[in-house]
C-alpha cells in the first residue's frame, strides 16, 4: 500500500463478495497466496507473479527489478515467495497489522 503512490490498487479478502464476483472458486480457496486482477485485461496473476506485476503497473521504484525477477523461473520465483508467505510474521517487525488509514479503507473492497 505504501508503495501505491497514485492509489491504483484496491484490496479485497479472498472471501468476499468482491473475490466472489471476480474469482474462479479455485483462487478463493488458494488463501495463501496473493492474486492480483489487472483490470485493464482481465488477466489474473497469482503468488509471484502477482507481486511483480503490481509492482510494475503502479510503476513502483521496484518495477525495473520486478521485470527481470519475471525472467527466472516460475516454480523458483515461487518457491521463494511460498517460504517468505510461510516465514512472514518471523521477518516482520512487527507481529500486528496496521489498522488502516481513512486513506486507506477507500482502497479495500467488501
């Protein structure tokens, strides 16, 4: 979200009736993972590749390594964000989420 300068991004739980809108069941069901629709095509990325692809639609800082890290393999790229998934509350510092911000809240939909 912080790295959403231009607030393109909006969030939705797997759950709800947004996921349950856009989604296949199949991606509602995966929770551990990040799903990204793009909204221009309709396209639908998931784990790594929805990471890298936001990064590089809301024309991040991080967006020129984001192209090449989607030059390597699918199954690494992915193998390394199931162990962060898996590894994230140890590598954050902090062990609540944030309340979001009045800012904020316009971006996460039911």
């Amino acid at each position: 979200m912080q790295r959403d300068r231009m607030r393109q991004l909006h969030y939705a739980p797997l759950q709800g009736d947004t996921a349950l809108k856009f989604l296949e069941e199949h991606h509602r069901k995966e929770l551990s993972s990040a799903v990204y629709l793009r909204k221009l095509d309709n396209q639908i990325f998931v784990r790594s590749d929805a990471i890298f692809h936001a990064l590089i639609d809301i024309r991040s800082g991080w967006r020129h390594l984001a192209k090449i890290a989607l030059l390597l393999p699918k199954n690494f790229r992915d193998a390394i964000y199931n162990w962060i998934a898996r590894n994230r509350h140890s590598l954050a510092y902090s062990k609540a989420c944030a309340l979001p911000s009045t800012d904020v809240s316009a971006q996460i939909l039911p």
